[in-house]
C-alpha cells in the first residue's frame, strides 16, 4: 500500500515510510533493495492517474532522511 502520494507544483511523488534500522552507510545499498517496490508502485499510479512520470521517495524514519530512487 503506498503510504502517501503528494503534489508539489507539477511533481507527483509517491513516499513509501521506512522504520529499518540503517545507518547512512548503508543507506544507499538499503534503498535500492526497494527498487521493485518503485515500479510496482510507479506503475499503479501511472495506469490509475493516467501521468508519466511520477517520483519515488523512500523517507527512512529513524534517520530522517528521505532518499529518491
């Protein structure tokens, strides 16, 4: 389920909530195992919205910080 789907001027950007515990090393490596959860949910909103591009961002709650992949 995507956690939450957002507007900003022309961008549409789907955010999925993380709680892993990461440290900003493995940071990187952490959200690529993600990628395919990117598409399923790119592809969702693509088919339901009828846009292009929408954006993916990972927001790692523990660290706070959000990573686009």
């Amino acid at each position: 389920m995507i956690d939450i789907l957002y507007q900003i001027d022309d961008r549409l950007i789907i955010a999925d909530y993380k709680t892993d515990h990461v440290t900003m090393t493995d940071l990187p490596a952490k959200a690529e195992k993600y990628r395919y959860q990117k598409a399923v949910y790119a592809e969702a909103v693509k088919r339901c919205l009828k846009i292009d591009n929408p954006e993916f961002k990972l927001i790692f709650l523990r660290l706070g910080k959000a990573v686009s992949i």
